[in-house]
C-alpha cells in the first residue's frame, strides 16, 4: 500500500487522501510518511496542520511552508475549518441523528470515554441512515477536535464504528479496516473558498453500491440541515 494519493496540490499546501493503517502521529512512521511525500512528489519539506488517527483514512491537509503552515493550524484551531466524516457501525443507536456533547476523560489502556460533563466538552453533529441491514452509515461533522473524539462519540451511543479495535468489543472478528474517512473539508484560504469531498476508496463495506449511492445524496454535507440538537 503506497499510504496516501495526492487529491490537490498548490504553492502553499497539499490535499492527501491518506490509506487507513498509516500513522500521522508523532512517532517514526509520521517522519517516513512525510518524507515519503516530499520525495515522491519533489515538493520539499512538509508540515502537519492537523491529524487523523492510524485507522482513519481520508483527506489529510499538509502545509509546504512555515507560514501556510502557521495560517492553517490557526484556522483547525480556532474551529473556522468545516470537517466531514463517515463511518460504519454494525450497531443500532440508541439515537439516529442529533447532537452528541460531553467532556472527554482518558479511561483504560490508552482510551477514552465521554461524560455528561460540560467542562470542555466535545461537540458532534450527526445523521444516520441503514443503507443495508444490519449496517448504518454515519455522517458526521465535529465542532471540536478532540482525540479518538468521533470513534467514543459513536461509541457512546450504542454504535461503535466496524474494525475499531479499541472501542468495538468484536472489531479483529470481522473487519477488513477501521471504517471511519475523512469524507470532506471546507476552509477560506487567501479570499477564496476551497471545499474539497474525497469517497473512500478502500473497505469492502464502503464500497458497496447502496452506501455510494447515499454518499451522493449527501453531497454537499454543508448545505445540509444538520441537527441543532
């Protein structure tokens, strides 16, 4: 697997696609994922404005200098980008569409778990729909950006994303990748609106034709009425 596919390119950042099973964290493999693209494409150093977590796949934004870099960090930070996300659960919800709020605290080994606190809570915004039985299709967009913050938000609510190891009691059983993309991103750059929307491109299960179709329906995730509540 190369590990990403380049979706756009400019003076100032590139758009990846990135694989899922590719880290982005600060740890060895982000450096060779870096490198890697810098090498490939000729495009010198790369900086990582924002991250995706090792099992998500989808649109990963890279500033190729310091101040672009600066710029669009600021922007993920101040909550001004619009993310989408999609993801699959072979679980019912308890609820279909709406809001789920709530403070994060770490739990065991490494994960998380969400609160009724409201100290500094993580924001998610989201509809559902059954393309298949036994199967929903989330589509999420978070107003935060808290770690693993969409896979415990869905966690939290009954259904736990497909072949996520952590948070799905019986992910290694049946799951040919961690169905959780990085489906859309939206943000103003130099006075001029960039909206990007990448399908995923690896997964049996977001491959088939009843979950495209609904993806289309979606499109664009921004014009649509989310749930205020």
């Amino acid at each position: 697997m190369k590990g990403y596919a380049l979706v756009d390119q400019t003076d100032d950042y590139l758009l990846i696609n990135k694989a899922p099973g590719i880290s982005v964290h600060r740890d060895e493999a982000e450096t060779g994922l870096l490198q890697q693209i810098s090498a490939e494409l000729n495009c010198g150093p790369l900086y990582l404005v924002h991250r995706l977590d090792k099992m998500t796949s989808g649109l990963l934004l890279l500033a190729r200098h310091a101040q672009a870099a600066s710029i669009l960090s600021q922007q993920f930070q101040q909550r001004s980008v619009e993310k989408y996300y999609i993801a699959l659960s072979d679980q019912k919800p308890r609820k279909k569409q709406g809001l789920i709020k709530g403070d994060m605290v770490r739990s065991r080994r490494g994960s998380w778990k969400l609160t009724s606190g409201m100290n500094n809570p993580a924001v998610t915004r989201f509809f559902s729909c059954a393309p298949l039985p036994g199967l929903r299709l989330f589509l999420l967009r978070p107003l935060t950006g808290k770690t693993h913050q969409l896979r415990v938000a869905l966690k939290s609510i009954g259904a736990a994303i497909i072949g996520d190891q952590r948070y799905h009691s019986a992910a290694e059983a049946f799951a040919d990748r961690g169905y959780l993309h990085a489906w859309g991103l939206a943000f103003d750059w130099q006075g001029q609106r960039r909206e990007y929307l990448c399908d995923p491109d690896i997964g049996e299960l977001f491959l088939q034709a009843p979950v495209t179709l609904q993806l289309e329906s979606w499109k664009p995730p921004g014009s649509l009425a989310w749930p205020k509540s």
